[in-house]
C-alpha cells in the first residue's frame, strides 16, 4: 500500500492484519504489525488479540506469550 502512496489508518492495519491471521499468514500479519507500530498509531488491544489468537490458533505459544506481554507494557 505504502509503494502506491496510500497511507493505512488503523482500521487498515487491523483488518489486514485480522484476514492475515485468520488465514495462517502471521508472518504477514507481523509485517504490518510492524508497520503499525513504526507509523505511530496508538495500538489497541483489540489488534493484540487478534494476533494472540492466531498464533494460539497455529500451536504457537511461546509467540503468543509475547505478544501478551508486549500488550501488557
């Protein structure tokens, strides 16, 4: 989106980061997870949780937990 000039808002990011996830893409969705984070919009938890039940989703604990305890910070 970024190379054609559109700037993403937080619903943006959080749907595509949610359709990424729902699909077992989370390399992708921590890409834009990323992206989010570096354009300064304020993370809600809703995005966190989001990715937190993707990777339990997928047997991924140990990233699960990290991101918990990156929402608890």
């Amino acid at each position: 989106m970024l190379c054609r000039g559109v700037v993403p808002d937080l619903v943006s990011f959080s749907s595509l980061i949610a359709v990424f996830s729902r699909n077992k893409y989370l390399d992708q969705a921590l890409v834009y997870f990323g992206d989010m984070k570096k354009s300064g919009l304020v993370l809600e938890n809703v995005i966190h949780t989001i990715l937190k039940n993707g990777f339990c989703k997928n047997c991924n604990m140990l990233e699960a937990l990290k991101i918990r305890d990156e929402m608890l910070d």
